[in-house]
C-alpha cells in the first residue's frame, strides 16, 4: 500500500526541534559531568560529544531522529541516517557504528513502510561506513526515525564550534532552503524539481566536506540543522567568545527559495530561530527581510560551516568543488569579539 507520511505530521525533520531558547533553559539543569578524559560536552553546545579512550583513541559520540520530512518511507530513511551521521563528520570524526531509533504506529502504517525507512537508513549508513548492530522500537505516533552513532577521533584532531579564530573565513558547502522549500511543497508552492533537489542535497553526506577539513587541519566547524544557519553560526561564535559577520547575499540558495519566501512561505521554525538571536545580532540598515529569514530557516541534514585560515580558503574550496561540493562559497568572517556576536548584512 502507497503511503504519504507527511500526512502524519505537522512539522517534520529538523525543524521538529525545540527552540534553541528552550534547550538554552533546561540544559541549565543538566548537571556537568566531571571527567578528564570528557574532550567535548555539553558546556558549548557542540554538535556531539567525545570521550578520550587512550592517548591515540577517543569516541565521538551523537544522536538524532525526527519526524517524516518527505512522504516517501525509503528517503525519510535516507534523510534521517545521513542528518544523524553529520555531527560526527562536523566534528572530523569517523562514523564507525550505529543504534536504529525507531517510533513506529504500528496500527497505522503498514509493516512494509517500516522496513523501507529502515532499508533508507542501512543503505545511507553502508555508503558511510558505518555497521548498524541493533536498536531500538516502540509503538508512537507520528512516526520518527534516526540514529546513535558513535565514531573514532584522534583526541588533537577534534574539530569543535569553539575553534573559530579571528580572521577565519567562513564557508559553507550546501546551499540553504531545504526547510522553505518542504514547507512549499505542503502549501502547493514549491515546484516537485525543488522538492527533489532539497532532498538529494539532504540524503549527501557530509563526509567529503569532514575529508577536506581534515587535510587542511580546521579547527573550527558546525553543521547547519534546526537552528539555522544563523542560530548555529550565533553558537559557534558564543562558545568560540568572537563575533562572525556573515554576508547573506553568498549564500547558496536551492531552486526558488528566495521567491517562496518572498511569497510568504515561512516556516513557524524560522520565527523561533530569529527569537534566539535577535538579542546577540546587529542586523544592517535596510537588511534584505527574505534573505534574513532563510538565514533563519531550519535545515534539515544541511552543510558544513567551517572556519578556514584565509591563507588555504582557496585550496579548501577547490577540494571541496573538486569533491562534488560545487555549491561550496565563502559567506563570511571571524572577527575578534564585538558588542555582538552575529553581524548579518546584504
């Protein structure tokens, strides 16, 4: 039996999250743990956390699901593992292995549409390396599908979004959209060759772009999901104590993004993404209004924003373009910290 699991959910992948203001508040009860051998916490809000088991060994260590961002049971599988697997390529990781996490309404889908999310899931995990050894299942509605996903580090090797130096350039190597262009597609807006490129750039791993990091030795990176890429460049610039300016005219934008939000086609996530960083932003005089809500715009299984030394941005963008990122531009900079710590501008 065909099914449509958009028809299940009122907001599906990423943009699912709570606001970043309200995970802000009740991580101030978490806890912290005490434990030299904790390389990464959650103290700077990182995209995942890891673990020093010897002096040449450490492990990565992330978890992510959400509900249905396409109707289509196989490529939710796809999405989810992909985005699930990202936090441990941002953090220059290796993914090695994973845990289904599975919420199923078993009384209302058929078996059939379980078995093709998690077929999604296996094939995006076996193109990535990485074995799945179990999981787990319980009966929910609607349904959501991720992963647990532990990979290996070398303990100096950690990239984190507290290595943002002064003077870094900032690129990014997906374009933005993903969010605006799904929400189109539910209100009849969007085109269904948008519709597809969103999802084709949100099942491509992350990998090529950790790959490069790598071999240039970045310290500082963030993946762009649910906060947006204003949310996550306004954290990685908190827990690096800097100021980032970013140019919203460079950033790549998938199909008709800028005419969907000039139409009024704004997902509820973006107004939640600009309450957390209007406070700690300098927007320019007569700043682009469409161009400062996709910078907002949850993405979900978005790109890499990597803080690179401007004497190797060149070379980082030709590897990057040469590794199939085409769409890889440099959409702004680090600076020493100002009065505030995100600088929007056209």
């Amino acid at each position: 039996m065909k099914v449509d699991l958009l028809q299940m959910v009122e907001a599906g992948g990423c943009s699912a999250k709570i606001s970043p203001r309200q995970l802000e508040e009740f991580l101030k009860y978490l806890p912290l743990p005490e434990d030299p051998d904790i390389l990464v916490g959650i103290g700077t809000h990182d995209d995942a956390g890891v673990y020093r088991v010897s002096d040449e060994l450490a492990l990565v260590f992330t978890t992510d699901f959400f509900p249905p961002v396409c109707s289509d049971p196989y490529e939710f599988g796809q999405i989810a593992a992909a985005n699930s697997i990202s936090d441990v390529y941002s953090m220059g990781g290796t993914p090695v292995i994973a845990l289904n996490i599975m919420m199923f309404p078993s009384s209302r889908l058929p078996l059939d549409a379980c078995a093709e999310i998690l077929k999604g899931g296996a094939d995006i995990a076996t193109e990535a390396g990485v074995r799945i050894i179990g999981g787990h299942t319980i009966d929910d509605f609607p349904p959501k599908y991720g992963l647990a996903v532990v990979g290996y580090i070398h303990p100096e090797k950690i990239i984190t979004n507290s290595g943002a130096k002064p003077g870094d350039l900032l690129i990014l190597t997906k374009p933005a959209g993903t969010g605006v262009i799904l929400a189109g597609l539910r209100l009849n807006m969007a085109s269904d060759g948008d519709a597809e490129l969103a999802k084709m750039y949100m099942k491509t791993l992350n990998r090529s772009g950790a790959e490069v990091m790598k071999k240039f030795s970045i310290k500082g990176a963030t993946d762009i999901t649910g906060y947006g890429l204003a949310g996550h460049a306004l954290k990685m610039a908190k827990a690096s104590n800097v100021s980032v300016e970013i140019n919203l005219s460079r950033i790549p934008l998938i199909g008709d993004t800028y005419r969907l939000v000039d139409e009024g086609c704004i997902p509820g996530a973006s107004f939640r993404n600009l309450e957390f960083v209007e406070n700690d932003s300098h927007l320019t005089m007569n700043l682009n209004y469409n161009l400062k809500m996709i910078a907002m715009d949850a993405q979900t299984s978005g790109g890499l924003l990597m803080c690179v030394p401007p004497e190797v941005s060149e070379n980082v963008l030709s590897e990057l373009h040469k590794a199939g990122l085409s769409r890889s531009v440099v959409i702004g900079r680090v600076t020493e910290k100002r009065e505030k710590y995100l600088y929007l501008e056209n």
